[in-house]
C-alpha cells in the first residue's frame, strides 16, 4: 500500500506574526517556516504505518513557491521515501489545493491520504474534506487514532461532545488532529540520506488544474488589543476585585 | 433567493451553535430555512419552527442519518443547493466536517470559521490563530459559509411558528460505518457557551492535581478548560481543549491557572470579557492579556480562592 501525506509551509507555529503596514495581508519575508504542525503529525503516523508492515511506500507532497520544498525535505529526513512538488502561488485556496492533490491521486493511486485537519496559517480546515468528496473516498476528519483491520481502518474522531468511532472502507482520507501521536525528530544521518531521495517536480499547469482565486483578500489587520490589565497581591484582593469592580462572581 | 442553514442538534435537542448560527444568517436575509438531517428528529424540528427568525424548516428523518455522518448529510444539502443563495453551518467540528464536502462538490470556494458580516459576500474571518482578522469577499455566484458561534448573540427560541416540510433522499451509500460515541458526560455547563470558564495549564502538573481545577469550577458554576499541554501530558481529553485547534470560548470570566499563554492557547479565549491568570512566573505572556494577575504558587492559590468563595457564597446566601 502506498500512502500519500501533504505538507504546508507555514509560519513557525512559535513565531508572533506580523501584518504588513499596508494591510495586505501577513509579513512571511525573513521569517522562520516550518512545517505545519498536525502535517507532522500526518508524516509520523504514515511512516508508523509503514514501519509496521502495512504500507511500501510514504509519499510528502507539498505545493506552492520553490521554498515548499524544504518542507518535502523535512518529510524525506523524517522517513519518507519521495517527494512531489507543485510548482504554484502561495496563495492558492483549498480548493484549488484539493483538485490538485485529486490530479495526484489519480497518478500515484495510493490507498491512503493522511493530511492535517488545519493549516495554522489561514486556519481553514477544509481540504482534506474537499478531497475525500471529490475522490468519493471514506473520510476520517480529526483524528486521533488509527487502527487497520483487514480491509478496512478504524478511526477515533475528536468531535466537540467527545470521541467518534467510525469504520472506513479504504481507500480513505484522513486528517489528523494533534493529539494522534509524537512527531519524531529528523536524526543528522537522516537529514543527509534525505538529500539523496528523489523530489518529483510538476506544475499546476502540467495538472491540468484551475486554481484561479475565488475569494477576494480585501485587507488584513491586527485584532483590537487588550489592555494589559493589573497585578493582585494575593487571592483575597482577586476575588474582592471580581466581585465589586468587575462584578462577574 | 432563501439562504439555508444546517443545524447542529442530537436527534433530540438544538444545539446552541444553532442558535447563534441562526442570528449571523438573519444578517445575510430574512429568508431563512433551517435543514434538519437525523433521525426520530421530530422534537428538534418543532423548537426549530418556533425560533422567530426562522422562516421555514427542512425535516429529513430517516434511520440512515442517525448519525450525521459527514458523507451521508452532505448530498442531502447538494441536493437542495439550487434553491439557496447562501448555505451556512456553526464552524463546529459539526459544520467543518461536513461542509467542505457540499463546497467541494458545488465547485466553490468555502469561506471558514467568520465572525462578522460585512455584507452577502464579504466577511470577516480570523487567521493566523486569529493575530489578524481578514476582510474577504467572495467571488463565486453562491456562498458556503461556516460561522463562529460565539461572535453571534443566541438567538430567541420562542414565539415562532414557521412550517415544517418534511423531506426525502435518495438511498444513502456511504463508505465508511459509525461505530459508537463517547461523549463526556458532565453536569457542568457546556464549555463554548458558559458564562464563567476555568482552565488549567500544564502548572498542574498530574490528573489528580486538575481535580482542584473541577472543585473551584463547581463553586463558580463553571464550565473547565485546558490548555494544549495538558491536554496531551494527559491531565484531561481533548474535548476540554480551548484554543486554535480546539474550542473557542468567550465568557464573562475567564480564569487561566497553570497556563503560560502560547499564541494557539490565546485564539481561544482572547476575546473573553475579564481574564483572570494565575501563574508563578511573571514573565508568562498570559499576564499581557489577563485583567487581573496573580503571582502565585497555583498550589498555595486554590486553596485559598476556594476558602474566599466559600465565603463569599455563606455571605450571599
């Protein structure tokens, strides 16, 4: 069984953002990116499968400017066998991404899609859902566990009121949540011996995929900020303040 | 053209997702449809008509949808698309495992998670754990939209009386199969919709500790919380989480014990109107947003705001 993962480049998860002064969106210039935090999640449980004996072959694909590739060098050092990089805008939507991850598919014909539930950057969520929809593949979205069975997996979701368990016919899309396992660290050996591994390049043209924009960024700005508020000298002075001054208990 | 709205419910009762949902819709068009999808659905259909911004509900009951399973609801809203301007559900694990489906197969664009409305097709949404707010506008011809429910008032549950349609489906054939629920049982109130919240942070530093966490929340008539690191040092499930990727809350009074304050622990509760944060080292980014700070040791803390509401309460009683 082949499995396919996806990995964005974002923002470091740790870096605090900042907008540009004319408003047109997010500073990402002589920033630190990393790989967004639940894809890792999504390489590290793939190559678990594998190493378990249930899949051959872990493919990282990442789309976007030439930098995405540094990402898919992040997956290779983690354990995954090859890349593919699609050659696009930054900004391109969810949707566009999910048709192109289809045109992908429909090459590599893996049995499996692992991907984060979210991007931490435009924090959409959306597509590993729109993938699974346009494939007609079972779809797993947030979650925490994985367990194969002969023909089929079995997922635990993270759903608001608790857990879900549901059965999936493969082939499947998942999309992890956080909490599914430990992503590993790359080992210095691995990092080298990553270097070597092949990067499949293509186009969004090649694919054949309309990834023209449908929504229209008007302008981006910097939440309201909170005052910074006052420090209490002990537990009594706390509780009199919320009591008479902010009047909540 | 009517714009329609998915409802969040258990076969039983709304959710009050719904509820919020329903206000930001009133602000698109006055044309609201409610689609419920479930089974023996009836009880949630007529609260549902009684909701005086509700126009007219949609009710598919059928032992099939029991469940809401993301591939068996989202044909169901396919189906009727062409009749609705906009389709909207709560940005909800609910709405965002399904309505990227219905999107996807209409060939639009989603626009996720807003929490104001500029207009029919411009939005406001948060991005980047929400350290910036975007103004999007929306090209395609019709709109799929998931809404944040706690940037929208609740809207009146009574005095309405909008008609009930009954619908059907075609034969539903999905791939994958429900296996069961565990849903965390609790008598507190829900956590995205409780006017007092307290969470703990990894300064817990054991399961057992975080009890302290629930008998402070049971004086407050609170609903508890958890940062991400407590989370997976496993002090409490995920369902507890607030933040970027958990929920988003926003009550009258937060307190955050134990909790340093990362960028993804703040997109969750941010917006709270009173922050309380009790930590032991002062430089904990959470004292940069918190009304009120305390530098205090959370073990010799609790105790001590246990033993002041306790009182508190013998006075007010």
């Amino acid at each position: 069984m082949k499995i396919l993962v996806t990995v964005k480049r974002v923002v470091d998860y740790n870096v605090q953002i900042r907008i540009k002064p004319d408003g047109t969106g997010v500073e990402t210039e002589n920033i630190k990116m990393s790989m967004n935090p639940p894809d890792e999640n999504a390489v590290e449980e793939a190559l678990r499968i594998k190493e378990s004996g249930k899949a051959e072959e872990v493919i990282a694909v990442s789309i976007g400017e030439e930098k995405a590739k540094e990402t898919i060098r992040t997956a290779l050092a983690m354990g995954a066998d090859r890349g593919i990089y699609v050659k696009a805008d930054s900004n391109i939507e969810p949707l566009a991404v999910s048709k192109i991850l289809k045109a992908i598919v429909e090459k590599e014909k893996p049995e499996l899609i692992i991907m984060g539930k979210q991007a931490i950057d435009d924090d959409c969520n959306q597509t590993g859902q729109m993938l699974s929809s346009i494939l007609d593949w079972s779809q797993g979205a947030f979650i925490s566990e994985i367990k194969f069975k002969d023909n089929h997996i079995e997922v635990t979701r993270e759903v608001d009121e608790g857990l879900e368990m549901l059965k999936l016919k493969l082939p499947a899309v998942v999309t992890c949540d956080l909490r599914l396992n430990e992503p590993r660290y790359a080992s210095l050996p691995n990092i080298m011996k990553a270097k070597k591994k092949p990067i499949d390049q293509m186009t969004v043209d090649e694919l054949g995929v309309d990834v023209a924009p449908r929504i229209k960024q008007l302008k981006v700005i910097e939440p309201p900020k909170r005052e910074k508020g006052i420090m209490v000298k002990d537990v009594a002075e706390l509780v009199q303040k919320l009591k008479h001054e902010a009047k909540v208990i | 053209m009517s714009i329609l709205l998915l409802a969040e419910h258990n076969n039983k009762n709304i959710m009050s997702s719904t509820l919020n949902s329903i206000t930001a819709a009133k602000e698109i068009n006055d044309d609201l449809h409610v689609l419920v999808v479930g089974y023996k659905n009836d009880s949630v259909a007529k609260d549902l008509s009684s909701i005086p911004l509700v126009k007219k509900v949609l009710q598919l009951d059928s032992s099939e949808y029991e469940n809401q399973l993301a591939e068996s609801v989202s044909p169901v809203i396919i189906n009727i698309a062409d009749q609705y301007s906009h389709i909207l559900a709560p940005a909800t694990t609910f709405g965002k495992n399904i309505m990227p489906r219905v999107a996807a197969i209409l060939d639009i664009s989603q626009v996720s998670d807003i929490v104001k409305i500029e207009s029919g097709d411009t939005f406001i949404r948060p991005i980047y754990a929400g350290n910036a707010l975007a103004t999007i506008k929306s090209m395609d011809v019709k709109k799929i939209i998931t809404i944040r429910p706690t940037s929208f008032d609740p809207a009146p549950t009574s005095g309405g009386n909008a008609a009930i349609e009954k619908i059907t489906q075609l034969k539903n054939q999905t791939k994958s199969e429900f296996i069961r629920r565990e849903e965390s049982k609790s008598e507190r109130p829900e956590l995205s919709s409780a006017r007092v919240v307290i969470s703990g942070g990894r300064g817990l530093q054991s399961s057992e500790n975080f009890s302290m966490i629930n008998d402070l929340a049971d004086k407050l008539n609170a609903a508890v919380g958890a940062s991400r690191a407590a989370v997976d040092a496993g002090y409490v499930s995920n369902d507890y989480q607030v933040g970027q990727t958990g929920k988003v809350v926003v009550p009258d009074l937060y307190i955050a014990v134990g909790i340093s304050g990362a960028i993804q622990h703040l997109a969750g509760m941010k917006e709270s109107k009173v922050i309380v944060a009790i930590n032991k080292d002062e430089e904990a980014p959470i004292f940069n947003i918190a009304d009120y700070g305390l530098k205090a040791d959370l073990f010799e803390a609790l105790p001590k705001l246990s033993a002041e509401l306790d009182k508190l309460n013998t006075i007010q009683k």
